[in-house]
C-alpha cells in the first residue's frame, strides 16, 4: 500500500521539493523523515502486539482509502 501512495517516491525527492522552499531545511529534511519513519515503525510493532495484524490491517487500509479519496477529490477541483 505505501508503494502505491508513493511515499517512495516523497521520500527520494523530499530534499528537492523542500529546496523550493526552505533552501536551509533541505539537506535535513530526509534525516528527519526517516526518525519519523523509524519511531512510526516502533510504534507499530507495540500496537502490532496488543491490537493484532487483522484489525490493524483493515483499519489502516480503510484509512488509506479515505485519504486517497480525499486526494482524488482534490485533485479535481
């Protein structure tokens, strides 16, 4: 689900896309999404356990769904 977010591709061009706009934040600005990515991932594993996969799964597909959704509508107007 993340590949087809393009997340990927965010994070590969991150320094660029923040260049335009806070030229002295680009350089740092992948270092930070991955702490980001990182601390999100621990946080998981600890939800992972207590939650279980299923639930966890559903609800962030669901979740990603709606935000896709609302990208889309965007995008239109």
């Amino acid at each position: 689900m993340q590949q087809m977010t393009g997340i990927n591709a965010i994070v590969t061009e991150a320094a660029t896309i923040v260049k335009g706009i806070i030229p002295g934040l680009a350089d740092y600005t992948p270092i930070i999404i991955n702490v980001v990515q990182l601390f999100a991932t621990i946080g998981t594993v600890f939800v992972l356990t207590r939650i279980g996969r299923r639930p966890l799964t559903l609800f962030g597909n669901l979740g990603l769904g709606l935000i896709d959704l609302v990208i889309g509508i965007l995008f239109v107007f």
